[in-house]
C-alpha cells in the first residue's frame, strides 16, 4: 500500500510540473510572436526603420526604398518593391506579414 501510495505522488508531482512548464512555454512563445510582427508602412516609413523591420535590407536598400518613393510617388502594391534596384521575390518572401501601404 505504501508503494502505490508512493507511485501515485510520483506520478501526479510530475503530470503537474508538465503541465505547468507546458503552460508558462506557451505565454513565453506567444509573447516573442508578437514581437516578432513588427509591420513596416514602406510608404512613410524612415531608411532607419525599414531597415530594423525589414529582414534583408540594410540601409543602402532603404535609402533605394526612399529615394523610389520620392521619385515615382508612394507605392500601389507590395509587388512594386521589386522595382527598386536589389529587391526581389525573396526579400518579400522573408517579409510577408511585415509590409504594408
């Protein structure tokens, strides 16, 4: 009896530690998720920030994305990125979800 009794302690001291490391992972990872989505304006946003919100592109990059902007206006489509110099398919694929007009 004092066994089961011993297994039975056991048995619930750790489904209850699971269960509380499995619930405060959750909090920590849903928190890093949102700080993870930063949106970036590309029309009114500064070379500075586009560079810290923008995975791929540095500050030579965000200057190009300025200079565009002044030139041909403010941008229609997110797809119209690719038309400034040095930016294709695959820096808006590491950035979808993170731009916006």
């Amino acid at each position: 009896m004092k066994i089961f009794t011993i297994l039975c302690f056991l048995f619930s001291s750790f489904f209850f530690s699971t269960f509380s490391f499995a619930e405060s992972k959750s909090e920590t990872t849903t928190t890093e998720v949102q700080k993870q989505v930063v949106q970036v304006n590309i029309n009114t946003a500064t070379a500075e920030e586009l560079t810290k919100g923008l995975v791929g592109i540095g500050m030579s990059k965000a200057q190009k994305i300025i200079e565009y902007r002044e030139k041909f206006g403010p941008f229609i489509s997110i797809e119209q990125l690719k038309e400034v110099s040095g930016i294709g398919q695959a820096t808006l694929d590491k950035n979808i979800g993170k731009i916006t007009l």
